[in-house]
C-alpha cells in the first residue's frame, strides 16, 4: 500500500496554526466526515496488536483519539440517526431499521443541514444514514434527502461476486451471518474503494469553497469481503477465539444476548470461527488503505490545512466475547464502545483521551470546531474542551440502549438501558424486571463478574446510584447534585 505523507503534513500545519493562530486559515474550515460500518476497536491506536491500520493510526496520533466513546445504541440505522440529528434514540423513536428519524421529528436539523445553511456544499458518498439492506449496495435506504446537496452510490464488484461468498450459516442471509470472500480484483474494483474515489473526485471539484463531505464505508460489515492481499495480511495462526472464564453465561442475563445471536458462536466450529475473524481483519485493513486515500488526497489538493477530519463507527461489535457473541446489538463494552478520532486544524492537543463521552457529543463537537451556528436542542456537548486538551476534567457517563423483540426467551419487548461511568457499567432490562448487570471495569475490564447477581453493600449503592443516574439521563434530566459512583 502506498504511504501517506498526511501525518507530517499535518505535524506542520499544527504548528504553523499554533504560530500563527486559527485565523491564518482562509476562509471556512471543511469537514471530511468518515463513518465505518460495523468497525470495533480494532484497530492499532486503540491496542489491537493484531490489526494492521496504519493510515487510522496516523490520523489519531495527529488528533484526538477517544478511547472511550460510547454510541446511542449498537445497531445500524438507530445509531446513525442519533449521530445526525444530535438526539438520542428515546428522543427520535428510532430503535431499529424499520424506522426514518422524520417520521417522529419531521423537522429536526440534522448535522449536515447545519452546514448548508452556514453556505457549505454538502454530499454523501456511500453509507451515512442507514442503507435498508446492507447487502443491496447503491440503493439508498433510510438516506435523508434533505441533509444533502449531492449523493454518489458507488457499486462495485463485490456486489457482483455474491455468488462466490461463502456463507457458513446458509439459513441467513449474507448480509447477516458469518459470510466472508477472498476476492480477485484491486480495491478500488471494491465498493469501498469506488467510495474512496468519488470523494476525492468531490474534494478536488470543490476545493475552492467549504465543503461537508459524508463517506461511508461499507466493510467489515457482513459480508466480509476484501482483496485476498489483504487476507495475507494475517495468517490463520496469529487468531485465538476470545477467552471467557468456564460458566461466564451463568450470571448473564438471557435478554442481554441478542436475539439474532442466542446460540454461542452460531454453533459454528472453532477453524470456521477464526476464518470469520481472519476475513473481518482483511476488510479492517482494506477500509484503512481507502483512507489512507482520503489523507493523501488532502495533502495532494491542498485543504489539508483546512480540514476537520471525523473518523467514526456506527457501533462496536463482537467477534466471539462471552463464549461465542457476535456482530452487534448488545450493552457489553465490545458493542458499545466505538472508534472516534477528530483533528482539528490549529488545535493544540493531540493523542488518546480516555473521557467517557458520547456520539451524540459529535453534532456539537464539529459544528463548534467549524464556528458553525448549533441547535440548541441537542442531547450532547461539543468535546472542544478535551481536543485542545485530552486530559481536562470532564465528569462524563454514557447511555447505550438497545430494544428486544419478544421471543421464545422473552414474554414480551424488553429494552435494555445501560450506563457507563469512569469505573461502572450498570444495565437493566426491562427496568430491571429481566435482569440486572453490574461490571467494575477496574478489577474486571472484561465483564465477567456481574456483581449485581449477589451484590454486597457497596455493589448495592452503587447500584442505586447509577440507577437514579440512568432514569434520569434517558428522560433527559440532569440530576442536580450528582453523585459519582466511582468514588463510593
């Protein structure tokens, strides 16, 4: 793969911003605003030693890199309505991909729309609100008209090559089970590198006048599909499935496992298993060169100076934890946390920062980088604060939520509510009535010990705590005193 020169060229233009101050800019900043479906944190930057990513690790070394940011809720269409409209899914009743945003709030703002009508040109290329079938590439889902001056669909030969995919749960479709393909071809035959191709295209038309520039990657999403170079990128013995402690589903509740994934591993053998992650790891790496692209073409055309650059993913996701838990849709920390790296040109602070915060912190965080006006509406807060300075104080909790359909495990829908602090997560089902969890991320990161099965006095307060805390955060209240469980 071809390496950028990005991270030195943006080294100097920090410091001649710092000399010099933002004003040196001429003219508006842009904002290339990068959504990844489907991608946990695997990548190098967040301390994955397996993943091979260095374009995104670049980028976060330059920016600020949020270790601990947490989505609204761990599935396509819900978390991409909340990042766009500023709003929590309780707000926009969008808890599946069944649902437009519009439909419950017709004349919302969403975060793009803030920029046209701060004059910028606004476009999307590839998957930003969500597409109805992951699989039916170049069609265009739940898009939001409005929010876009200009949409690209690009549709490339994985989308042609389906027949070859090899689908281990052939009951499923592709786009929902463990399916993967070492592909011929380059990746720019991919729909993903056609995605990379037509921004640039935008980026080099529009150079002279300030620009909102959605891209949205497709992969890894299922089907995992990638150029076989990079399939050899990791060899089958640089895998293990994940470790989870003898009986860890004993103190589980049922509603926390997806209904889509209520079986460990989908019953599927171990070489099967580590092919998925093999395939998974191939699509992380390919979706890094296409940003490497990106970067590049910054630096080629000139604006790198004069770009905001938004690097996210809708969600987490699971490959294996807790003895056989994949894709998405629950409130473990696989699933709720997800990659966020912003740089923001002629800001000081640079690296990781280990905040809590939220995606709906977003919205405000890149309009108030752009100096762009912000609806006062919005459920979060601009992270300006801690991109100048990753380390200042900031007293942040998170919310994930995500709703079950009733089934043979489950008498009827059950949504789940979870909050995270510093130290805690706390999650409820059903209010509580079908289970409660509580993980001390201090002496178990991995959240093995659900301390709210036979919970001791300080186990029991800070459960109560965090419960008061979390009714209150999803009906949108702010406590007026509030207590930090942690320090219990």
């Amino acid at each position: 793969m071809k390496p950028v020169r990005f991270a030195l060229l943006l080294l100097f233009a920090l410091g001649v911003l710092q000399l010099h101050g933002p004003q040196a800019q001429a003219g508006k900043p842009n904002v290339l605003f990068i959504a990844v479906d489907d991608l946990a944190c695997t990548l190098g930057c967040y301390g994955d030693v397996v993943a091979k990513t260095p374009n995104i690790d670049r980028l976060a070394a330059v920016g600020t890199c949020f270790r601990r940011a947490y989505n609204q809720l761990p599935l396509c269409n819900p978390t991409r309505a909340s990042v766009m409209t500023g709003l929590r899914p309780d707000q926009i009743k969008v808890y599946d991909l069944d649902r437009h945003f519009r439909d419950e709030v017709p004349d919302v703002v969403t975060l793009s729309q803030a920029f046209q009508k701060a004059g910028y040109f606004t476009a999307r290329v590839g998957k930003i609100y969500h597409y109805n079938v992951p699989a039916a590439i170049g069609t265009d889902g739940f898009d939001d008209p409005p929010s876009w001056d200009r949409t690209v669909n690009p549709k490339g030969r994985d989308k042609a090559d389906e027949a070859l995919i090899f689908n281990a749960e052939p009951h499923r479709k592709i786009s929902a089970s463990l399916s993967w393909l070492a592909a011929d071809g380059t990746a720019e035959q991919q729909t993903d590198g056609m995605i990379a191709t037509e921004a640039i295209k935008i980026m080099r038309e529009k150079k002279d006048e300030p620009f909102f520039l959605g891209v949205g990657f497709f992969r890894p999403h299922t089907p995992y599909v990638a150029p076989k170079e990079f399939f050899e990128m990791y060899p089958l013995e640089s895998f293990r499935l994940p470790y989870a402690p003898e009986n860890d589903r004993d103190d589980i509740p049922a509603a926390a496992f997806a209904h889509n994934c209520p079986v460990p591993n989908y019953g599927l053998d171990e070489p099967t298993l580590l092919k998925a992650t093999q395939a998974y790891y191939a699509c992380v790496s390919m979706v890094d060169a296409q940003i490497g692209r990106l970067l590049s073409a910054l630096d080629e055309i000139g604006i790198a100076e004069n770009t905001i650059v938004v690097f996210w993913s809708d969600h987490g996701y699971h490959l294996g934890e807790h003895d056989g838990i994949w894709q998405k849709r629950t409130l473990f920390e696989q699933a709720s946390r997800a990659p966020l790296v912003i740089y923001a040109p002629g800001m000081k602070g640079q690296g990781a920062c280990d905040r809590i915060v939220e995606f709906v912190d977003i919205y405000p965080t890149v309009t108030d980088l752009a100096g762009v006006d912000t609806p006062d509406h919005l459920a979060g807060r601009s992270l300006r604060r801690l991109i100048e300075n990753p380390h200042a104080p900031w007293e942040g909790q998170a919310i994930t939520q995500v709703l079950r359909p009733a089934d043979d495990r489950l008498a009827e829908m059950v949504m789940g509510c979870s909050i995270r602090t510093d130290r805690y997560r706390y999650t409820e089902w059903g209010d509580g009535k079908y289970g409660v969890e509580l993980y001390d991320h201090h002496s178990d990161p991995n959240e093995f010990n659900n301390l709210a099965q036979d919970p001791d006095e300080r186990a029991q307060a800070v459960m109560a705590t965090l419960r008061s805390q979390l009714k209150m955060k999803v009906s949108g209240k702010t406590p007026t005193v509030p207590v930090n469980p942690d320090r219990l």
